[in-house]
C-alpha cells in the first residue's frame, strides 16, 4: 500500500499534521521532492516541531524515514534537524538516503541570493534556499549526485567544470569574487561523509519492502499551484509537488499508489508572490491571519506572515483533480467559528464572464472572485471528537466545499495537535 499526501493549493494546507497522524500506520515514510525550503508542522507528545527535510515519520521509531532522489538534499540541514529532534527527547529516528540523491551547494544557495537581490521588487518570492539553482543544474547535468561527491576524483572534476561557468556569472552580472573551489571540495566532502551511514540503494530496499507488503507513506511539499507545469509559473517551485511525480522522486513503480490524500484549509493561505484571487486584506485578514493554524498563518520556514483569504473552490478542485486525489483532508475547520457568515470563491469573473476552470497565470491575475455566502456555525469546535457531532451548519459547510471540489472528504480535522482528527463517514 502506497499514500501520498499532498498539498491542493499554494502549500502549508496542514500536511504535516496529517502526515504525523498517517504514518503512525506506515512502515516508511518518504520525501521525494523539494528541499529545506517549506517546512511542516507537527505538534505531538514531544512538542512542536517545524520539519523542512526530515520525513515526518521521524518521531516513530519503527518508521524508515527515506530521503528519495528526487529531493533537494542539504545535508547541514538535515543533521541539523536531525539533532534538533533527538536534543529534545526524540529516539534517534531510522533514516535512509538514496545514492541518487543531488546535493545543494553552498553556491546554490549564494545564487538563490544574488539572484533575487539582482530582481529585487520583481523577485518571486523565493526562500533562499537555493531551490531553483539547485534543480537548474540537476536539468543542465551539472548536479551533485552524493555517489559522485565520495568519488573524490569526480567530485573535483566536476567542481571545477562548475566553477568555470559560476565564475562568469559570478564576476559579470553579480559582481562577486568567484568560487573556492578547495574549501566547497572539503567542506562538501566531510559533509557526505557524516551521512555515508544513512546512503544506499532506496530503490532496492522499497522493492523489497512493498513486495513483503509493507505500507508506505510518500511525503509531497507545497501544492499543486506552485507546481512549474501545472501551477502558477512563474510563482512556482521548481520540482513538483504532485502524487504523479511521486514515484519518480520517491523511486517506486506508479503501479504500486494506491491512495492520494490532497489536503487543504478551510480557507486559504499562501506565502510569497503570485495571484492569489480570494486574498483579504486589512482588519478581516489580520484578524483570520491572527486566528489561523496552531499559532496564526505565520511560515514554518521563513516565518513571513501568510496571505489569507477566503476559501476557493476553483483553485482547490484544480489543485485536487490535478493531484489525481482519491479523498480530501480538510484541515482548520475550527478556524472559522468566529464569523457569521463565510464566503465560498465558486467562480472566476475574466473580461465579464465566468468562468469555473483554473486557468493560466496571465488570466488569472485578471480574474475576480465570485463568492457564495454561507451561513457560520458560530462556535468552538475544538474538542468534539465525532464528525456526526459537529454543529449542523458546520457540516453543511463541509459538504458545500465538497461538492465543489469534486473530490470526497474523508479526514476533517478541528485542530493542529494530531488527536484532533476525525473520519467524515
Ligand atoms: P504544511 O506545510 O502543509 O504541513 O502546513 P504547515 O504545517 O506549514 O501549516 C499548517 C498550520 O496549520 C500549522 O500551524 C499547523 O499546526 C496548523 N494546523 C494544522 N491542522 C490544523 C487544524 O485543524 N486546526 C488548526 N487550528 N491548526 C491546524
């Protein structure tokens, strides 16, 4: 059995939370794109923790944790996680590191930087984690497999062909000094070195694993909308975020997924640039800004305030159809009982018509929301423990967004901490 949760709109939809509570019943657990630059959050018995790379099967013992190929790896990110968890009171978790696994440099990170720094007002908002430079070379095949850093001949064969192109870059549009290349050498060197014990064929181990029936969990970041093909590109990360490439990141068949879990808010958040169509602002946003999530709708990584607005069906049935989603999990349900009435993003209006399919970006920044106003249910629901003992007007909520997205909600949950999870029957 092979899940895959993944996020329907711009990222942060509570996936980490869902995650947490799925892979208490998995055997591994697996992260197959992205990299340090999003992170979960998961709150259980051993406190609050913001993941950027660790698998969140981390905090179960019994759990294989895999670091698939199609990642972004940065190790000093990883061992840094690693023994962050274990400082507060966290087992050493089990972890796995595919052989296939590219590396971030430091120079991406730098180029992350430069570059956005060189845009300035018409940056995309990226994190700085060296993200798009990272995958930029591991399509222009001048990556870091980490099989390749310990050849060691390679690795400074290769670096050194690197630097010769950085060099220009670094010198005519940046005008910064260029790459030392004996200290990337050691540094990165050493770095491969500390995880050597965690890198092996993942590959092989997970053919062996699902062929004795083992249950695995495929870990996405962000969502549909920042995915490069099919999000809002160019406001888009630079892997993919959808269950179809899951398989190739995580290095399974595609025969082998079963259920694809697409999680989403109540309503809608998104950190960095881009359209965003049912975005509030002023007092209405600071105020669900300030009730949101476990602690308000600040970013996991960057801790930037996060983009509000009211819930929209458009984009969430696309990002969920896209997804290929077998059910919803629709998580920050509780948020909304302070209003009296929520409203529902269930059309675009574009040059004066309308229109109920996501489209491309240029159209996009031009559309309007169109909204249905529901009634709220006015109450705090934190704490009910069955779906059937929800306030009748929050459950009618439930089931207007789930015809609108087409797409069965089956996990509703009412609050960050993992036991407050419930099953819509
Ligand atoms: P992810 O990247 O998709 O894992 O999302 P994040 O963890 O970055 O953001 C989701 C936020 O919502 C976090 O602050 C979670 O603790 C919080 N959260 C998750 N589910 C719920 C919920 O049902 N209710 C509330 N109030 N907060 C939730």
């Amino acid at each position: 059995m092979v899940r895959t949760i993944i996020g329907a709109n711009w990222g942060d939809e509570g996936k980490g939370k869902i995650t947490d509570v799925l892979a208490e019943k998995s055997d591994i657990v697996i992260r197959f794109q992205g990299g340090a630059n999003a992170g979960h959050t998961i709150i259980n018995s051993y406190g609050k923790f913001a993941l950027h790379l660790m698998p969140s099967g981390a905090f179960h013992q019994n759990i294989m944790n895999i670091i698939g190929p199609g990642v972004a790896l940065n190790i000093e990110a990883l061992l840094k996680e690693y023994d962050d968890i274990v400082a507060r009171g966290v087992p050493a978790p089990q972890i796995m590191i595919s052989d296939r696994v590219q590396v971030m440099m430091p120079y991406h990170v730098d180029f992350d930087k430069f570059e956005e720094e060189r845009l300035g007002k018409n940056s995309f908002g990226s994190t700085k984690s060296g993200i798009a430079p990272f995958y930029g070379d591991k399509y222009m095949k001048i990556g870091m497999q980490i099989c390749q850093i310990y050849d060691k001949e390679l690795f400074r064969a290769r670096l050194e062909n690197v630097a010769a192109q950085k060099n220009v870059l670094l010198e005519s549009l940046y005008g910064k000094p260029d790459l030392d290349v004996d200290a990337i050498f050691d540094k990165m060197t050493a770095l491969a070195e500390r995880v050597r014990p965690w890198v092996g064929d993942t590959s092989a181990y997970l053919r062996k694993a699902l062929k004795e029936g083992k249950t695995v969990l495929l870990e996405g970041q962000l969502g549909t909308l920042r995915d490069p093909d099919h999000g809002i590109y160019p406001f888009t990360t630079s892997s993919s975020p959808l269950a179809g490439y899951g398989p190739v990141g995580a290095g399974i068949s595609p025969r082998d997924m079963t259920d694809i879990i697409a999680v989403t808010k109540a309503y809608s958040s998104c950190v960095g640039a881009g359209p965003f169509t049912t975005e509030l602002f002023g007092d209405e946003a600071e105020e669900l800004r300030r009730r949101g999530g476990d602690a308000g709708e600040y970013g996991a990584t960057t801790h930037r305030p996060r983009r509000v607005g009211w819930f929209d069906a458009v984009a969430t049935r696309y990002g969920a159809l896209t997804q290929g989603a077998t059910e919803v999990a629709l998580t920050n349900l509780d948020v909304l009982g302070y209003l009296d009435e929520i409203k529902v993003c269930t059309a675009y209006e574009y040059e004066g018509k309308l229109i109920s399919d996501f489209p491309v970006t240029p159209v996009l920044e031009k559309c309007k929301p169109v909204y249905t106003t529901v009634p709220g249910w006015h109450s705090d629901i934190r704490g009910i423990t069955k779906y059937s003992d929800l306030p009748e007007k929050c459950r009618e909520y439930v089931d207007f967004i789930e015809k609108q997205i087409e797409v069965p909600i089956r996990i509703v949950s009412n609050g960050p901490r993992r036991e407050e999870t419930m099953v819509k029957e």
